[in-house]
C-alpha cells in the first residue's frame, strides 16, 4: 500500500466519518434554533393520549403522573414536560412535541407515543382530591 493511500486512509477518511456524524445529529435547540434535518422546527403542546397517577410507598406518600403523549406524525419528536403551576388542589404541566415550522415539509403519517413520569412530590394533605392537568387532560386523585 502506497503512503498516500495509507495516509488517506488513516487520517482522512476518520475526519469525514466524525463530520458526517455531526451533521446527522439532532438539534435539541430551542423554537428559532438551528434547523433540525434542514427545515427550521417549532415547540406544540403534544396529544395526551394516558394520565394515572402513581403512588409511591413512603412516609409522608409521594406521588407521581404517568403521561403518555402522541407524537402525532414521523417528523413530531418529544420536546419536554415542564410544571408550570400549582394552585390549591390543582398541579398543571405542559408536554411540548417540536415539529417542522412548515406546512410544506412532508411528513410519514405514523403515530408515536412517548412516555413521561414526572414527580409532584409529598406536600399533599391526606384525605384532599387534587387534579393534575396535563394539556387541558385531567385526572384526579385523593391523597393518602
């Protein structure tokens, strides 16, 4: 093997590799980032399509919601569940999907789901019914 060819193959071709690799990742960049794929992307509340609480066995009970969210096509991809209030007896989150900014971009009619477990906690008083919101989803439930 000549030395041109052993250099190429040594030194070259491992930096294509890792800028082809790069350039295939995701951006998880907020709306008006990066393009991701070549299109620039927006931030949408996801399709709740599963709420149930959980009850984890300790002293004071704490409890979590298990939500189960659409990603309602093959270019809708899971953002992140935020809290974004508690008010008396009800706990509020927000699930966002990112997705194309474009209605021109085309997309693979396949529905996904992904699923979140997000903590609310022990600071609840036994025997109160509280309801978490999820997206405008409800699901209630009585503190032990």
């Amino acid at each position: 093997m000549s030395k041109t060819r052993r250099f190429l193959l040594l030194l070259v071709v491992p930096v294509l590799a890792a800028a082809t690799a790069a350039a295939c990742m995701d951006d998880p960049g907020s709306t008006g980032g990066r393009p991701r794929d070549g299109y620039p992307t927006k931030v949408v509340d996801a399709p709740i399509d599963e709420l149930d609480v959980v009850v984890r066995e300790s002293a004071p009970p704490s409890y979590a919601v298990r939500i189960v969210s659409g990603l309602p096509s093959g270019c809708a991809k899971f953002e992140a569940w935020e809290i974004t209030g508690r008010s008396g007896t009800e706990v509020t989150i927000r699930v966002t999907n990112r997705v194309p900014d474009s209605d021109e971009v085309a997309c693979t009619a396949v529905y996904g789901t992904h699923e979140s477990v997000v903590d609310l906690g022990s600071d609840f008083v036994p025997g109160r019914q509280y309801t978490v919101v999820v997206n405008g989803e409800r699901v209630t439930f009585t503190a032990q």
